[in-house]
C-alpha cells in the first residue's frame, strides 16, 4: 500500500485509505482487507467513506480484516461508520496480530441505521468478533458483540421494556412496583439451539421472566448425556477425547440441517445466518476459553505435506545410490535409512523441544525440554489450528533429511557405526539449535534479527552444506578422488530419485505455510517455477565447460534450483522464483567444480548444490521480497538494504556455527568409534562394505576360475581374474 497524504504535522505517518468502487455491502457480499505493518512503521488506516451494509432477502454478508504489527511498529484503524440498512445481515471478523513492542490502535463506530428515514435499529443482524494475539498465537483479548433485533423491530434486545411500560404484552409491570426478578429456570429455544444469558439482578429496566432469552450472544451446548454418536463416541477408553464435532458450517440453499435454521431463511429473535466457527467437544474433554480454533483444512493439508516430505529422504537414498560406484551403493541406501529411524527417534525424545520448546534465558538461542517425549502434548493440543501432533512431525520430516544430506559429502569413505554415533548427536547439538533460532516465533533470527527464510533455507539447506563441508574436511582420507572420475552407476536410478524429492519438495515448500490458503498456493508454484528454470542455465554452463549435456546434470540442476527457492517460495513472486532458479542454476554449476580446486573430497556435491543453493536463495529474497506476499519489501522492491543486509548477517551466523560444531563433532566422533574408513576406495574395513553386483554371478565366476585352474586353462583363468577385479572396483 502507499500513502494517499502525508500530514506535515506528522510527517512519519503515511494516511492510507481503502477504496472500493461499490457502493456498499450487498447480499452474500464477502470482503477481505489485509494490512501488514513493517518493524518501526506508522501507518494511519482508515477508508473513503460509511461503510453502508444494504437490505437482504437471503444469506448475508461479511467482512474479515487481518492486521499486523511487528515490533515497533504503529498502527491506526479507524474506519469510518457502518450504516446497516433495513433488514441487513453483516458479520465482522477481525484478527490483530501485534508483537512486542507494536502498538495498534483500532476503533470502530456502529450507527442505529439510517434515522432520517426512521430506520432505528431496523437490521436483522449485525455481529462482530475482535481477536488480538501474539506472533505466536497467544491470545491477547476477544471482544464478541451480537445485536439481534427483536420481534417488533425497535431495539435489539427485544421488546421495549421501561418503567413507563404497562401495557407490553411480554412486561408486564408499572411505574410504581418494582421489576419482578429474573426467573431462575433458563428458557430454552431448541428451534434455534441457543441458550439464555445468566440471570442477573433485577434493574429497573430488566426485563420480565418471558423476556430472558432475548439477549442470547453463545450457541447452546449439547447435553453432556448425548455427545454426537451417542454417550460413548468419543469417551471411550477406545476414543480418548476425541473430537466429536466439526465446526458449524453455513447450511447448503435450501437444505436447512436439523436444530438450525437455514442461512437462506431470515433469521428470528436468537438466531444468527453466519458459520460458528468453534468446534464442540466431547463433555469429558471441554475446550479453553482462550485456545485456538481446530482447522480441519489446515490439518488435511499438513497431514499430505508431512507424506510428502518424510518421503524425500527414501527419495535422497537413491538419489545419492545412483551416484555412488556400484559397491557403495548398499552403503548409501543404509545410510540414509539409518538417519530415517535414529533421527524420528531422537527427535521424539529431544530434537522437538530443543527446536521448539519455551525459550531458555529469553536469547532466542534454544529451547528448555519441558516438552521432552511429547510430553504435555494432547490429541486436542493445538499448535495455531493444527494438532501439535502432526506439527511436530512434520518438522520431523525436515530433522532427517538435512542430516541425510550430510551422507552425501563422506560417500565411500564413512564407517556405518561411526554414522549412527553422528547422526543423533548432530541433530540435538547442531540441527536444534538451527531450527529454533529460524523456526520458533522466539528465535534470534526470526524475532531478534527479522531474517526471512520461508521454509528452511537456512536450518536445512545452508546447514546440511555447511556440515557437509565440515565433515569433508575432518574426514579427508585417502581416496584418490581428484585423479578419478566419479561416474554414476546407476542414471535411472538417480532420476528416479530425484523424482521422489522433486514430488515431496511441494509439501516441503507449501506445507510450511502451515495452512491451506493462498501463501500455500504461491509457493506450490514457486517451487516448480525454480526448479524448472534452474534446468535451463545448468546444461547451458556444462556444454560450454565439457562440450555435453549430462542427465545427471540436468536433474541436479532441479534439485539446486528447488534448494535456492526454498528459502524464498512464500516471500517472492513467480517473476522472483524464475530469476532465482536462473541463478542458481548458474551458480551451482560453477560451485560443483571448485572442491577439485580446493581439494575438499565433497563426493556428491552436497557443498555445491545445498549450501551455495541455499545462500543463493537467501539473497534472493532480500532483494526480491515482495510486500503482496511476504509483507516485507527486498531491494529491487524499494525495501532499501535493510532487508539484504539482515539475509546475509544470518548466512554468515548460520555457517560459521554449523561448520565449526560438525567440525568437532566429526572429529570427536572418529577420535571415539572411528568414523573415516581407512582404505575406503577398495573396500570398507571390517567387513563393512556391501557390494551390489549379483552374487550368483561372482560365485559363478570363482567356480569358473577354480575349473579352469583344474584344466590347467591359463587363458581362461586370466579372464575370470580380470572380470572380478573389474567388478571388486567398480
């Protein structure tokens, strides 16, 4: 948005002001207004005119206002007056979001109808809901207002009820006595579902015992006795509190649902034509006042997301099986199997509440293990409207592929019992910490910093590089890698690999919006636009370096390409995420080639595509961030240097702390239980190794050999001997 005035009395606030080419609200209108204010911003909101809500005959109409404030920022909403006309139908929701040390100041004026025409309180209905939360989702404050007009349309809370009043049929007192008190028994009204206020002590214009139901603002609950399905649907020790509601939604035309009334119908006295949006549960699992609404969507699409991302680390063993000489390629599989089931484990155990728990000292650096073994978490704990449950796992899914990646940079020359000490270590030690200052809403890096990484550019990407980059040093060994060329053995093998991570790639991207809205669909499309253009510039860089185009070049081309755009799919638009897998592609082309200047034995490229990637895509996004998607403007965007600035301050930061922990952590570990094979290019010591050629056709051989030794075939002996050195080698 830009300032439509500038005041010169207070020229640090820019008067934006919303405009509509409509004339007002209409039937089943449904407005949505997002507003985003940046760290140290002020910004006065307000719109052209009254908001005038017209007559309806049917549905309703509705307005949903999101607003944020990050740290330090100012913000003003005061629309102007809602005008609802006769027989309107308006429901208002309104979500403020305000970190510490924001500050929004937010009004709202409500008239009685147009006056002048002797519309007084003449609407059906008009009802707001406010929430003010944290970041986090901590609630702030609720503030819920339902007029409702009553029967003879004349004020919202029924018939007119006065001391003056003698003759109502429904009060019926005089100026001189006093106002009956409340009758104790609530009424009910089981053909709206809607349940009486609580009685309270007579005034002088309370109304009488008939009128007790008429300021109804909560729907009624179920009878503890019947929950859906019957007293044990849910209550079980089968179904422990399960929930045995969905939320309410809005009746389809003309198929009104039991016990409620239509949403095409008018509404009567203590009936409302909008969705409830609060789920019920069972009586033996009753649900905070103050705790988040369940979304049933959301959780759908989490549930696919975490699917497709813990299969990308089966989809990474063969890849790197593919690539590996044929001898290893059993060795690779096992490895990234081996940090499938150490790292689910460990996770559950403490990688969650490291990464995720209550920050330790406030410093954003890492999480207490109150939540230890999911401790404290419940089938109805949520974690914003997901159940933490699937969260967790989800984030899990992210734990044991960047470990996985690591396997890739110490292919052919790793011990397997000096893997399974590493991979549990560096989750807890490096991973962890990782996440939580990118990941948690406390983290120094997102809360302190205000780096964006959208879905792991830096705890998952740049830290697996990194750490592969540190273990390649620890462990350099003694195979003769720079006088060899490392050819795949197995290319269909390697694309079907890289198939199986491309497909899971798109829950990693967009699952990590963590709902399934439009962030979700931007970087859905992010994610196939990067990787698609990176497959373009790659091939162009290796024709003109070997004079041929590889398969296994093209494809790991995609794979920099969805490394670079992850950090930035939900933060750039598609023009961005074209640009960034151009770049990458180029990049991570050149980057492949400079351990054979270097000397550092990187075996499949994990350096190269993972950490240049990912630093790549990191500076992308502090220069083509975008306000309509991410809220925060790059430099290209006129976002100035702030942005760029704050992404390369968390790359140094990130790879400076992964390098010089893994670094330790490798030497550590072979130092303790050997962790470098030392004739890793013949055969892995110990009867470690696994080739993957057929064994029938080995013992074939040697039976061969031994017959021709027999008969005394010199010729035939020699070449038995050379297929099997051929096959020991390769």
């Amino acid at each position: 948005m830009r300032p439509l005035r500038l005041d010169p009395d207070r020229p640090g606030d820019a008067y934006v002001f919303l405009m509509a080419t409509g004339g007002g609200v209409t039937q089943a209108d449904r407005y949505r207004i997002d507003a985003r204010c940046g760290p140290d911003t002020r910004v006065h909101l307000t719109t052209q005119a009254a908001t005038k809500v017209f007559r309806m005959e049917q549905d309703y109409a509705s307005q949903r206002v999101h607003l944020t404030a990050e740290r330090g920022a100012y913000l003003e909403y005061l629309p102007d007056p809602l005008i609802p006309f006769r027989d309107a139908r308006y429901y208002q929701h309104t979500t403020v979001t305000v970190a510490s040390g924001g500050t929004v100041v937010l009004g709202e004026t409500l008239t009685a109808g147009r006056l002048a025409r002797g519309e007084r309180h003449d609407y059906r209905v008009v009802a707001t809901d406010l929430e003010i939360t944290r970041p986090d989702g901590a609630l702030l404050a609720v503030d819920t207002q339902r007029l409702v007009t009553g029967g003879d349309r004349r004020t919202v809370t029924g018939p007119p009820c006065s001391p003056d009043t003698t003759t109502s049929p429904r009060c019926s007192w005089s100026a001189t006595s006093a106002p009956p008190a409340r009758s104790p028994t609530p009424c009910t009204a089981p053909s709206t579902g809607w349940a009486p206020t609580t009685a309270s002590p007579p005034s002088p214009r309370s109304p009488a015992p008939g009128c007790a139901c008429w300021r109804t603002a909560r729907p009624a609950p179920r009878p503890p006795s019947t929950p859906p399905g019957g007293p044990s649907a849910c209550c079980s020790p089968a179904r422990p509190r399960r929930l045995c509601a969905r939320p309410d939604r809005p009746a389809a035309p003309g198929r009104p649902r039991a016990g409620r009334p239509n949403s095409n119908s008018p509404p009567g006295p203590g009936s409302v034509p909008y969705p409830q949006e609060v789920p019920r549960k069972c009586p033996c699992s009753p649900r905070p006042a103050d705790a988040p609404a369940y979304n049933a969507g959301d959780t759908a699409w989490l549930l696919a997301s975490t699917a497709m991302v813990l299969l990308m680390t089966p989809g990474l063993a063969f890849f790197y099986g593919g690539m590996v000489r044929l001898k290893h390629i059993l060795m690779m599989l096992k490895m990234s199997f081996a940090a499938l089931a150490f790292g689910s484990l460990v996770w559950w155990a403490l990688g969650y509440t490291l990464a995720f728990g209550p920050d330790v000292g406030g410093a954003g650096l890492i999480g207490n293990v109150d939540r230890a073994f999911f401790r404290g978490i419940q089938l109805n704990t949520l974690t914003g409207a997901i159940p933490t449950y699937i969260f967790a796992t989800f984030q899990m899914g992210f734990a044991i592929v960047t470990v996985a990646l690591i396997s890739g940079s110490v292919a052919d020359r790793a011990r397997m019992r000096g893997w399974l000490v590493f991979v549990p270590l560096w989750l807890l030690l490096v991973y962890a910490p990782a996440a939580h200052w990118v990941f948690a809403p406390d983290g120094w890096i997102h809360d302190k910093l205000g780096a964006l990484d959208f879905a792991g550019g830096l705890p998952v990407e740049l830290n697996s590089g990194a750490a592969g980059l540190a273990v390649a040093v620890a462990l350099r060994g003694p195979r003769d890698w720079a006088r060899r060329e490392e050819r795949p053995n197995n290319i269909p093998l390697v694309v079907i690999g890289v198939g199986l991570l491309w497909f899971g790639w798109f829950g990693f991207n967009s699952g990590s919006a963590l709902n399934d809205q439009g962030t979700a669909a931007a970087a859905f499309l992010n994610t196939q636009l990067g990787g698609a253009a990176a497959m373009v510039t790659w091939p162009l860089v290796e024709k003109w370096r070997t004079g041929r185009v590889s398969t296994t070049g093209v494809v790991s081309a995609g794979v920099a390409g969805m490394v670079a755009i992850t950090p930035a799919c939900g933060e750039i638009n598609p023009l961005g995420a074209v640009i960034t897998g151009l770049v990458a592609g180029l990049v991570c082309a050149f980057a492949v080639t400079l351990k054979y200047r270097f000397g550092v034995d990187d075996t499949l490229d994990v350096v190269g595509v993972h950490g240049v990637g990912g630093i790549t895509g990191l500076i992308m996004v502090g220069l083509f961030a975008t306000a309509r998607i991410s809220g925060r403007e790059g430099l290209f965007y006129g976002g100035g240097w702030s942005l760029l600035g704050k992404q390369v301050l968390a790359v140094l930061a990130m790879a400076a702390f992964s390098f010089l922990v893994t670094w330790l952590l490798a030497k550590l570990v072979h130092a303790a239980v050997g962790f470098r094979a030392e004739a890793a290019y013949a055969h892995v010591p110990g009867g470690e190794a696994e080739t993957a050629y057929d064994t029938l056709t080995a013992e074939r051989l040697t039976t061969l050999a031994a017959e021709g030794a027999a008969r005394s075939d010199t010729e035939l002996v020699h070449r038995i001997a050379e297929l099997l050195r051929a096959r020991r080698q390769d």
